[in-house]
C-alpha cells in the first residue's frame, strides 16, 4: 500500500473520529473531549491547536504558507473540524428528538459511555499520590457542583453569544465537562441548536469567532499542563468525568419547571431517582431493560474506539 493511500485512509479516520466528537458536543453532559481521548487523539488535537499563534499569521503573510500548514497540523484539524461540523449539521436535529422523545434511553447510552471512559482515561494515571487524589476530588467536586447549578436566561446578544462561546468551547474540549451544558446553563442551548437548524449565520459566525478565541487561549493552558503535570492533569479530568455521571443519570425527577423561549414548560431543577421510584412519580415506563443494554452498548462502542484509536 502506498503512503499516499495509507495518509488517506488514516485523515479519513480523524474525520470519522471528528463525527464521534461532534455528536457527543451535541448532546449537553456529553464531552466530546471524552471521546477525543479515548480515540487516542487528545493530545495531538491540544498541541496542533495551541501551536496556532498569532506569529503563525506573521508567517502568513510572508508567503510560509506550507510551514504555517505542517506546524499547526492543518490536515489533521480540518479532517477533524470537518467531520465535527458534519456531525452537528446533520444530527443536531436527531439528537434533539431523541432528547424529547427517548430520554431515558439516549442517556443511559450515554452513562455507560461516560462511566467505562473514566477507567480508560484513568488507568493512565502512573501514580496515585497525594496531590493526584486531591485533584481528581477538586475535579469530581467542581463537576458536580456544575450540574447541579441552576440554568440562567442570559439575553441574546452577539456579545453575549461571544463570550458564551468562548467559555463553552473550553469545556468541549477537556473530558467529562460538556460545553452544550455550560451553554445550557446560561440559557443559550437551544439558542444555538436553532441557529445551526435555521443556518443563522449572524449567529452562528459570532459564536465561531468565540470559539476561536476561547480554544486558542485555554489549548495552551492545557497543552503546558500534560506536558508538565501530566499525572496530576490526568486525575483532574477523570474526577471531571465522575463528577459529570450525575448530570446524565437517565431517571430524574423534576423539581421545578421554566418556559423556554417558544413559551414551553421545560425542566428548571431535577434529582436523580431509581427507576422504581421514577415508574410511581411519573405514572411512565422507566425502560429500565432497554436502558441496560444501552448502556452495555456504550460500553461496548468506547472499548472499540479505544481499540480502534490504538489501531491508527
């Protein structure tokens, strides 16, 4: 097989990775960090972004075009970037029915996801010691405060959706914390599932631009970190991910309700219950059997990504 086909067939792969990635973002508790790390491109995914200087634009200009494209890994970003936005164009408004329709199944795939990626990422960690466990506790902690926080209704404005994005993107980027949550808590969630449905490019350009700033700044934090405190980084994020198994337990009950912007009563607050208590609060179904075998079924896809992302 020639190198040009196996460079094919491996960019080909970032892309499908980079689909993965985006169907997670979709999805608020869901990280498509998570996934960029157990695909086994986390690290070149942090080190080609945080490369992206603004000296890079120096270079740019004085026609090093070529060696601006090999130092910020510019093959391996677009066939990523290219199937994240593929994945989001085209399953925002899947993800969006199964979240209305199928609740409790979509999140138990989504549990079971989650919870066999913490042993994964957590079986890298080298050494437990003192200042690892105090990380991942301050990671499980920080995570959980998160999701039990209480949503705002901030205005739509493009500053606002700026400085959203860029906060946003941060969390889409590091395991366990989802940046269609943080977007949920501010109140800009739907917001921007109906921007991307109705192509708003007013909307939809200013959040990118946010997102550019954000992911540029915070790559380089995170970048010096695995290379630096790769032990201790490492039990931070797999505190994160525990800390975020209780934003996507399937069964909830809701404690309080909000009218969304089309005037809909959607949940505000929930807790978490069993299914058997679930089944007596709502009068419904809990699904607890198809609930099962999704989550083995997202136990199952992650131990093959793993594989796979060890493969290429």
């Amino acid at each position: 097989m020639s190198a040009a086909i196996k460079q094919f067939r491996y960019y080909l792969t970032v892309f499908f990775k980079g689909m993965a990635m985006g169907a997670a973002d979709v999805v608020p508790g869901v990280s498509g960090g998570t996934i960029a790390f157990i695909t086994g491109i986390y690290d070149r995914l942090i080190n080609a972004v945080a490369a992206c200087t603004p000296a890079k634009l120096g270079w740019l200009a004085r026609g090093r075009f070529r060696e601006t494209w090999e130092a910020v890994d510019g093959t391996f970003l677009c066939s990523l970037l290219a199937g994240i936005l593929t994945s989001i164009l085209s399953l925002a408004r899947l993800i969006t029915y199964l979240l209305e329709e199928y609740p409790e199944q979509l999140w138990s795939f989504f549990f079971g996801l989650i919870i066999v990626s913490v042993f994964i990422i957590g079986r890298q960690i080298e050494r437990w010691n003192a200042w690892a466990i105090i990380a991942a506790l301050v990671g499980g902690g920080f995570a959980y405060l998160i999701t039990v926080a209480v949503p705002l209704q901030l205005p739509v404005t493009l500053t606002i959706m700026f400085l959203a994005a860029s906060v946003a993107i941060c969390a889409m980027i590091l395991p366990g914390i989802s940046g269609s949550f943080i977007l949920l808590l501010l109140g800009l969630y739907t917001v921007v599932l109906d921007a991307v449905r109705a192509v708003d490019l007013a909307i939809l350009g200013v959040f990118a631009l946010g997102c550019a700033a954000g992911l540029l700044s915070f790559s380089k934090l995170l970048a010096w970190l695995l290379d630096h405190a790769r032990n201790v980084t490492l039990a931070f994020l797999t505190g994160l991910m525990v800390g975020s198994l209780n934003k996507v337990w399937p069964w909830k009950e809701t404690v309080t309700w909000r009218a969304n912007s089309a005037g809909e009563q959607v949940p505000l607050l929930q807790t978490n219950v069993g299914p058997a208590q679930f089944e007596v609060l709502t009068g419904q179904a809990s699904q607890w059997p198809a609930a099962l075998a999704l989550m083995l079924l997202g136990v199952v896809l992650v131990v093959l990504l793993e594989w796979w992302g060890r493969r290429t």
